[in-house]
C-alpha cells in the first residue's frame, strides 16, 4: 500500500479551516510545523494544555497525508476555489509501505550524561557496563533524555545525590529522573505527576529498571521532606508551586527547577527566592536548570 503526500505553507488564521476541509476531503493524518523549522528565525511556541484555542506559527508547513486512490488534482482544486485569498504551491510526493517501527526505533540512540549514566532504549546493547544504565524507552510521558532539561537535571543529580540523601522528583513524567537518582544510591525516592498517564508510564519503568520508588498522583496528599527536590516542568507550573514545593525540602536542603527558558530565569529566580539561595546556573540549548539552597 502506498499514500500520497501533499504540502504546502498557509498562515495561521486560515489553519483550522484548512484542517477541516483536508479532513473532510479525505485526509488520513495532518501534520502542522513552523515553516522555518530550525532554521535562525525559528518562532517557539509554549502553552499549556487546554489553555484555550490552538496557536500556531506565523507561517505553518502543513502536510497532508492521502490514500494513493485518491484524485490529488481534485483536492488542489478544491482547495483553490474555496481558499481564493491563498496563493498555494503544491508539493506531492508518495510514500511506500513501511516498517514505522523500525524506522522510528532508529532515531533513538543511548545517551550518555557526564559520563556516569546512560540512558539506553529496551531495543539498543548496553554498550558500557560500568556505567549507571537506565533502559527507558520513549513513551506518553515525558522524558528520554535527549531533551535539554532532563539531560540538566540528570547533571544536577549526578553532581548532588548520595547515599543518605532523599529525593523528590516533582513533575516525574516517564520517571526517568527518579529512576537516576535511585541508582545513584539515594536512600529514598519518590515521584510525583499530575499525570495518570505518567504515573503508569513510570510505575513501568522503575519496574523494568528494577528501582523501587513510590509513584504518587498530586490528588494525594503526603508528608516528605526531601534533602534534594527536582521539578522539571513548566515555568507557569512551578511559578505556582513555589511555595509547595519549597516546603517538601527540608532546612539545608536544596531545589532544581527546569523546564525554564534562558529569558525566565530572573522571574523564577524572584519567585524562589523568600526560600532559597541560588547557586550557579547550568544551561543547554537556551533552556535552564536553576539550583538553590534552603536557607
């Protein structure tokens, strides 16, 4: 079986009609990115979920993927005659019968951070043994470690954690972070996420990574007070919860906060500050991961 393929850029006010007539012309799958995806005028876009309708980029590649039966010609007609303010140009291409499986599980190598972990998909050889392996496969939650803010974090725990020390890991996503600072050696851990979805997603992997860590979904209260907190999430999440999670970290205690853009760090550093004194920032790729001591 094959599909057909069809491109073309539009502005952001005339996606969502684009998208229904697309849908209703037949389209299998639409696909929506920045036209000038990593390029140097690149525009980020952050939102949070359900926070109204949907924002897209100035300009936007749209991408519609069609059954090879299907008479193309005819959806660029239709799509002229009922967009007349559009000036479209059209590309197609068709695309074969594939192993997505495969295709995909090839994009994902092991990660190695500083040097003491590496994070290794279920279906890559463990190639270094004395390293701290984590097998993490990519799932529903976040967190593989090819992001910049885990790969921080993960820094973080590996330059804080040792065997006496309690961790919480708030925001756990896929657990990964929990899961690094239990093999690192620290004495308790525990993960929190608003998330039912990522609470599985770590119960799993904890499992598969034979670490045991309490999950706990934020509807339940608990008492911890943690020498080490880590919340990489985003910058309007922990905005909110600073005072929250300021009191999960015990008197001495210290903080990493992630998930924050370089141009975010005064703010939050504002925020965080009636509790804690903050440390040197460590960066990658214009995000963050903030450091702070209980005073």
């Amino acid at each position: 079986m094959a599909w057909i393929n069809l491109t073309f850029f539009a502005e952001e006010k005339d996606i969502d009609l684009l998208s229904e007539e697309l849908e209703s012309s037949g389209a299998l799958s639409i696909f929506i990115q920045d036209k000038n995806l990593n390029n140097s005028n690149e525009e980020l876009i952050f939102g949070e979920p359900h926070s109204g309708p949907n924002k897209f980029w100035a300009t936007s590649q749209i991408q519609a993927l069609f059954s090879d039966s299907v008479d193309i010609k005819r959806i660029q007609h239709e799509l002229i005659s009922n967009f007349k303010d559009i000036n479209f140009v059209f590309t197609t291409s068709f695309v074969s019968e594939t192993d997505w499986v495969k295709l995909s599980q090839s994009q994902f190598e092991p990660i190695c951070i500083k040097n003491r972990i590496e994070i290794v998909q279920s279906w890559n050889e463990i190639e270094n043994p004395k390293l701290i392996n984590i097998i993490l496969d990519p799932g529903l939650a976040f967190g593989t470690g090819a992001h910049p803010t885990t790969h921080l974090c993960t820094e973080w725990l590996i330059d804080n954690v040792s065997k006496e020390k309690k961790v919480l890991d708030y925001g756990c996503g896929s657990g990964i972070l929990a899961i690094a600072a239990h093999k690192l050696g620290a004495k308790i851990v525990k993960g929190v996420d608003i998330d039912p979805q990522a609470i599985i997603a770590s119960k799993e992997n904890g499992a598969v990574n034979q670490c045991d860590i309490q999950w706990l979904n934020t509807d339940k209260n608990f008492k911890f007070q943690a020498d080490l907190v880590i919340a990489n999430i985003l910058s309007s999440a922990l905005s909110v919860l600073a005072p929250l999670l300021a009191s999960y970290c015990s008197p001495k205690g210290k903080i990493a906060l992630s998930g924050i853009l370089e141009s975010q760090e005064s703010q939050i550093k504002k925020i965080y500050s009636p509790w804690f004194k903050f440390e040197k920032t460590i960066k990658n790729g214009g995000w963050i991961c903030l450091s702070g001591v209980k005073e």
